[in-house]
C-alpha cells in the first residue's frame, strides 16, 4: 500500500515538472503524524491570474467533482490515500484543466 502511494504521489510531481506558476513536491508525513506521503501543489496565483481558492471551488463545482485540501497560503494537497489507483491523473487533469496550462 505504501509503495502505491509513493508512485501516486511521484506521478502527481512528474505531471507538474517544468510548468513554472505550478510547483509540486512530496510532502511527509502528514500534519496529522501519519507516515503517508502526499503531493504539495503550489500556485503563483499572480502568474495564473486565479487564487488557490477559486482554484478549489472550480474543481469541486466541476465534473468530476474533486474535493482537496489547502495547503499554506496558495497551495494544496492531492492525497493518494483518498485516491484509488490512476485517480490522482484524473486530479492533474482537471488542476491542468482549471488553470488553462
């Protein structure tokens, strides 16, 4: 299980690789003390012209509906252990999607 994790949260990294106003790293453990690994998305919403929090709202009103939790100031985190396998793409795709890159 922890392997899965550990490759959900190293897909999510590689898929942000390079796109400048988006940054994506591995977060561990969690705040809660839990040795799960997430992916930290940070944004610079000034580039992006969009706020973290418009950001959010947009994937939760969107379809699929995705529901993630902020990280920071202008961040948030995917975490694999609410994602089943292959759905952390299904989340890249619509933050892609979200933010027009």
């Amino acid at each position: 299980m922890q392997r899965g994790y550990e490759d959900q949260v190293s897909q999510v990294i590689a898929s942000f690789a390079g796109l400048g106003p988006i940054t994506a790293c591995r977060s561990f453990p969690s705040e809660a003390g839990q040795p799960i690994p997430r992916a930290v998305i940070t944004f610079d919403e000034q580039a992006l012209g969009i706020s973290r929090d418009e950001i959010l709202r947009l994937l939760y009103e969107g379809s699929p509906s995705v529901s993630l939790a902020p990280a920071g100031t202008n961040g948030l985190y995917i975490n694999p252990q609410t994602l089943a396998p292959g759905e952390e793409m299904i989340v890249v795709e619509r933050i892609l999607a979200t933010v027009r890159l």
